[in-house]
RNA sequence: GGGGACGUAGUUCAGUUGGUUAGAACGCUGCCCUGUCACGGCAGAGGCCGCGGGUUCGAGUCCCGUCGUCCCCGCCA
C-alpha cells in the first residue's frame, strides 16, 4: 500500500492503487502523491520513459482513483523527502490505468485550512478522506478492538439485546419507531440496555458486555450526540471494586492500543469530598482544587467583606496565569453572575492591600507562587438566613451552592487561561472514580425526590435505615432520604465523565422500597417495569456494572475537541444528518400504514 | 425553551465612517517547464455578499425578520 514502501521495498515491482492527492507537472516529467489508507507514496511518470503513459498523467486530476503499476526506486540522495515516511523512495511508472475520474470536489483532502463544519458535514465522504479523520477513527476501531479482547479475555460475552424495545418514560425522551403491525403502539429505541443487561444476569451470563448504540432524544452538545457508542457491562456477584478493575484493566488495554501507557489503580474519591475539593462530580485532577480560606481571615475581616462567614470561603488558583491587567480582571466579573449566582467576587489585589495578613496566609495555604490567580468564592452576609438548610446531607444547599459556583468558575478560568499555565498537555490522563453518590436528589420543579443515577441503583447496606425512615416522604425536601447514598460509581478523565455504574437491587423488596420513594405506587411501577420486577422474583444474583462511552474515550485519545471528529456520520446541533438530510416527512402511505397523522411541515 | 458567535468566489478569509467596477490567498481552467514534494512561470474564469423586508440619493456595511452552522444554559435517570 501507498504508506507502507520503504528504502528496503526499493527494486520490487508494485502496484498501488488509490487516489490522486496532489499532482506536480513539470512538463515531461510529472509526480503524483498517490494515497490510500496507508498513507502517501510518490510516483513518477517520465515522458521519455512511456510517452503514452504520460500523456494520460497530464489528464489526471485530484481525487482521480487510479492503478499505477511500476517499480520501486530509491530516491536520489539530494530528492528524499525525510517529512514523509516513504519520503525515501518512489514509484516508477511502467503503466497506469484511470479507474475512476471525480469531479473537483468542494474542498480537497490535502487542504491545510480547516472547511467549515457545514461543509465537511454534507461531503462527510470527502472530508473521513483526510489523515486526521482516517487517524481518528483508526484509533476507534483499535480502541474498541482492545476493549472487545480484553473483555474477552476476562470471560465476559458480548451479547446483543434490542434496539426495538419498549419505552420506559423515565429520564430521557425516547427515539420512538411505530408499529405497523399493531396500529397506535410504538417501540423506543434503548437510552441503555439498562433493563436486558440485569435480566441477562438473571439469565446467568454472569459476565457480560457490549459496545452497543444508545439513543437519546435530547438536545446536543459537543460531548452529546443523539445517538452514541456506550462500552456496556455487567457483572454478577460483584463488589464494586471487581467492577472498577475490569474497567481500569479495559482502559489500559484500551490507551495502550492508542499509544498511551496509564497507571492503575485510579485514585477514588467521595461524592462530598469531590463537591468540597472541586465543587463539582467530575473533577478535573490537571488543576488545583480549592483552598478554604475562611480561617485566612478574622471575623472582623468577613465582616468587612460582607462575607457570609457561615459559609466556605473557597480561593481559587489557577497557575502561571502572570500578572492581569485592570480590563482582565475586570473581565472575571461577569463569570460570577453567570456561573451559577456564586456571591461574592473579590479582586484578590484588593484583599492583600486591605488585609495583607489575610492575603498571606490564602497564599501560603493554596501554595500559590508568583505569577498564579487567586480569585475567592464566597457567600454574601446580607443574603440572609438560608432557609432550605439541612435536610441530611453534610453539604448543606447553602454550601452547596458556593461550591457549585466556585466549581464553574474554576473551569472557566482554566478555560480562559488555558494557553498560560500548561496544565492541560496531550497525553496528560487524570483519571478518577467517584464514588458514594446521593442516592436521590431533590427535583425543585416536581417537588420530590428523584433518582440521581437509576432507580435500579443499590442504596449503601449502611443507609437502609435511612431509606426505610424516608420512604413515604418523596415530597418532602427534609426527607431522610436525602442521605442515603448509591452504591454508584463514576469513572472521570480530565474533568470529562466517562462512565457510570452501580451495584443495583437484587431484591424485589428494596425495589419496591425504592419506587415507592420516587412516589411511585405498586400499580405503576408494575404498569413500566412489571416484566423487570417479575423477573426479580425469579433467582436474582447480586450484581452490577458499569456503561462507558466510547465516542467520549476516543475524542479525549485523538485531542478531538467535538464527538463529531471521532463519529463517521455524526449529526449537528439539530440532529441533522446533513449528508443524507435525515429526518425527513415521508410519504401519506406510510404514514396511513401506520395509522399517524401529522401536520408535514411546509 | 433561553443566551451568544458566525454566514462575502469552490475553500479560507479581508472589506475602514454607508459612497465609483467587492479584494487576497489557496483551489480551478489553458499554455510553458526533467527532480518536485506548500513545485515554479505566464494568462484566465469564477460573486443572489445565506434569504426576505425596511431605512437611505446610495446597503456587503445600519435596522427588523427568517434560515443554517457552532458554543453555552435549561434538558440529558
């Protein structure tokens, strides 16, 4: 192939097939870059060697596929090419044979500057041509090889479960497909094989996998794509220790296929511990968590600051950041209203011109040396008392917000200075587990209590208690359920959320305790789940797992900064396939056959 | 559902305070060229300035609407 001949190959006949890259005519000698998969390889035609040859050279034109049928020949010392691997040799051309033509594409694989997304996306065929897609979904096809071996190899079966399933109106909105057969009832396509994968372990497949396509309707983003690739796993009989190893012992197999070596264990962190660290439950490890700087100051100094003493003062240091003009520090402000209402902004000049003693003990506390930001996160005192204070939980909602605010502000500042303090270098693999999530959490807009992963979560053995007291008090935010924590489990890389997992119910008891406290009666949990509670009742293991996604894991391999760059055929913002402009109305008769009526758009 | 950015040649972009015939680079077409690899030289073609209104003597430029792409919030158990 193009990409693979070598000083060593020079003198063997070849034929190469593939497409016009670039071509260089200098009259009656002419070079063509011919690539395919491999890579590129020069050819040489010469007139004086075959004038027919040439002759139908000159016609040649980029994305032309053609056959050129020679012989390798190493180059002259002083015409190697050492920016290309086969820069050491070239192709001679005996013959050549156009096996296809093209028209002039809108933009060329060898283009340097970037086409716009719209563009790429209607020619998508054109732009997987390019090396970096051709890299990109390389490294997915490895990465998902990797995975599928190593899983494997530790005796799990790949099982495939349904795309055409039923729908379980529970989080997010289903992709729906009608029935024909059976008027007015409708499939939906899976959001996870959540519900196939725990009866498979009823089943007795006590170890199973799958890289499976999960569908979401909901709005994109970057990372979010409607439907997208989960590495999908389960296990019987297992702590979630033995799920985290098969996870890390996947993940290295999988980043090794990719280029990168990675240390295992991950290190493991609490849920609280994170949102008290980092104020949010996926942590970014590259950047320093936050420092409480409340005991930096004396009371009297809080009160200067109109600084809610009560609640955690959080400094946050973003390294080599340098010295910030007025207009960059102005610039700071506004992230405070827009990240999530934190209280207070300090400029931290101010402080240490005010309270130098204060200012230096936040410096010394944070380790902060000279050129670093410190921006301070703090409650204000005239905000009042809160009033949902509380419930269960050691964060309390008050504190909670702070740090959440704290939390965005930090990654924005990382983002806005992200050229400056180098902590963000490819290559770099921070990863994490994050562990003992609340099991619920307080939906203000519904007035109860939902559950934060699944409803199929495990609570912690030692918060049964805590449960069985809050089980009928789904509408009550002071509910002890508030405390109760999941045996679930996140895996994070670089701040991004890779996977998520859990030890579920195996008991039809807990299950129902559980629905019961997501205020729902036996009828209903019957009426969604009641094929899954009844196959509870039949000999269920423990057991538990873990879905990651791979579109997430290859864009973070190939430094891709949208899910759209490892995908082949991904769809924009409003789910638009833009080559084959799907979706689209279709006909009355199909729609009569599947007894819809729609308003079509005009 | 909400906020923001962008839309000018095939592509990437420039276009000043609203002012004559809308430019550049790459690509494309033709001719020339035997060692290029971002080849080079000469000549040339190529524009519904996203679309629709409005303001104005005059709009790529200002205003309103609309469509599309991207980013973010909501949403995503």
């Amino acid at each position: 192939m193009c990409g693979t001949l070598r000083a060593s190959d020079a003198g063997k006949p070849a034929i190469l097939m593939g497409w016009v890259n670039k071509r260089r005519d200098h009259g009656s000698l002419l070079f063509i870059d011919l690539r395919d998969r491999s890579g590129i390889m020069q050819v040489v035609v010469n007139a004086e060697r075959n004038k027919a040859v040439h002759e139908k050279a000159e016609t040649l034109r980029n994305e032309y596929v053609i056959a050129a049928i020679g012989t390798v020949r190493l180059r002259d010392a002083n015409t190697i090419n050492p920016n290309m691997p086969t820069g050491e040799v070239e192709l001679v051309v005996d013959d050549l044979r156009i096996l296809n033509e093209s028209k002039l594409p809108p933009f060329l694989p060898s283009d340097t500057a970037l086409t716009n997304e719209e563009t790429r996306l209607k020619y998508r065929y054109i732009d997987l041509r390019r090396d970096v897609m051709q890299f990109n979904i390389e490294t997915r096809h490895k990465v998902a090889k990797a995975i599928r071996d190593y899983l494997s190899s530790q005796g799990f079966f790949e099982i495939e479960t349904p795309f055409m399933t039923r729908s379980t109106p529970e989080g997010a909105r289903d992709y729906l497909v009608p029935s024909r057969v059976q008027t007015g009832t409708f499939y939906a396509l899976p959001q996870s094989p959540q519900l196939f994968k725990q009866i498979l372990m009823i089943s007795g497949f006590d170890r199973y996998f799958q890289i499976v396509r999960c569908f979401r309707d909901e709005d994109l983003r970057a990372d979010r794509q409607p439907e997208f690739t989960q590495i999908d796993l389960e296990m019987s009989f297992p702590r979630p220790e033995n799920v985290w190893e098969i996870v890390e012992g996947f993940l290295t197999a999988a980043f090794h296929a990719a280029g990168y070596e990675i240390k295992t264990p991950f290190p493991r962190m609490d849920y609280d511990e994170a949102i008290r660290l980092f104020g949010i439950d996926k942590p970014d490890l590259r950047l320093p968590a936050f420092t409480d700087a409340r005991d930096c100051f004396t009371e009297q100094n809080l009160q200067d600051l109109a600084i809610n003493a009560n609640l955690p003062v959080l400094a946050i240091r973003t390294p080599k950041v340098g010295e910030l003009s007025r207009k960059e520090r102005d610039d700071i402000k506004p992230m405070f209203h827009s990240k999530g209402g934190a209280k207070i902004f300090e400029d931290f000049k101010r402080i240490a011109n005010k309270f130098p003693d204060a200012a230096a003990a936040i410096t010394k506390k944070c380790g902060a040396e000279e050129g670093d930001l410190i921006v301070l996160v703090a409650g204000s005192a005239q905000a009042g008392p809160q009033t949902a204070m509380p419930a269960h939980r050691k964060v309390t909602p008050a504190e909670l917000a702070i740090y959440a605010s704290a939390g965005l502000i930090r990654l924005a500042l990382a983002q806005k200075y992200a050229d400056r303090h180098q902590c963000f270098q490819r290559g770099d693999f921070r990863f994490l587990w994050v562990t003992n999530f609340p099991m619920f959490e307080w939906d203000e807009g519904e007035k109860q209590w939902m559950a934060a992963h699944h409803p199929f979560t495990s609570p912690h053995e030692a918060d049964m208690k805590l449960l069985e007291s809050g089980v009928d008090s789904v509408s009550d935010p002071q509910s002890t359920l508030s405390a109760v924590r999941a045996l679930a489990y996140d895996v994070v890389l670089n701040g991004t959320e890779l996977g998520s997992g859990s030890i579920r119910i195996h008991r039809q008891d807990i299950q129902r305790k559980i629905f019961r406290a997501l205020g729902m009666t036996d009828e209903e949990a019957k009426s969604r789940f009641g094929f899954f509670l009844e196959a509870l009742e039949y000999g269920t293991p423990p057991h538990g797992g873990i879905a990651l996604g791979l579109d997430r894991i290859v864009m973070i391999l190939a430094g891709a900064e949208s899910l759209r760059e490892v995908i082949p055929f991904p769809k924009t913002a409003r789910a638009v396939d833009l080559m084959c402009d799907a979706p689209t109305p279709v006909s009355d008769r199909q729609l009569r056959e599947l007894g819809i009526s729609v308003k079509k758009p005009s």
